[in-house]
C-alpha cells in the first residue's frame, strides 16, 4: 500500500502497474497493527522529554503511516534502524 502511494504521489502522470489492486492493498495495509521497534519507543520518548509532544504511529488522510507526527504543525519523524 505504501508503494502504490508513494508511486501516486511521486509520478502522477503515470499509472501503477498494480493499480487495479489498490482496494486490496489498503484493506491489508490497514488491518495490520503497528510494530513499532524499541528504538521508536526509544525516540518518542526522548522526543516527549524535550516537549515534543507528538501521536506516535500517526495515519495521515492519504493513508500512509508515520512513526511520530504532530498534525497541527505538519512535522513528522520517521524512524529507521532495528526492529
């Protein structure tokens, strides 16, 4: 689901070549529950000690995911290492 969004987003102008799968990609995508990693519990508790008040495993409305976001100022914080 990321990908195919990603790929929307990206190359508007061109078409997916999964497309027709969309619907499917998003009820799998969505019915997965989050696993964040230690080190993302790690960095958004950090985050909340220097008052970054943040949702962790945020949904955006084009349906990708975001490890840490604070809607109202449009900031994110993705997080990538172990899992």
């Amino acid at each position: 689901h990321q990908v195919s969004l990603h790929f929307k987003l990206e190359f508007p102008d061109h078409n997916f070549p999964l497309a027709h799968m969309q619907s499917e990609f998003l009820t799998t995508f969505k019915s997965q529950e989050p696993r964040p990693s230690q080190l993302q519990h790690n960095v958004a508790a950090a985050l909340n000690r220097i008052g970054w008040n943040h949702s962790f495993e945020y949904e955006i409305p084009e349906g990708f995911s975001l490890d840490m976001a604070q809607p109202e100022t449009k900031s994110a914080i993705e997080v990538d290492g172990p899992s």
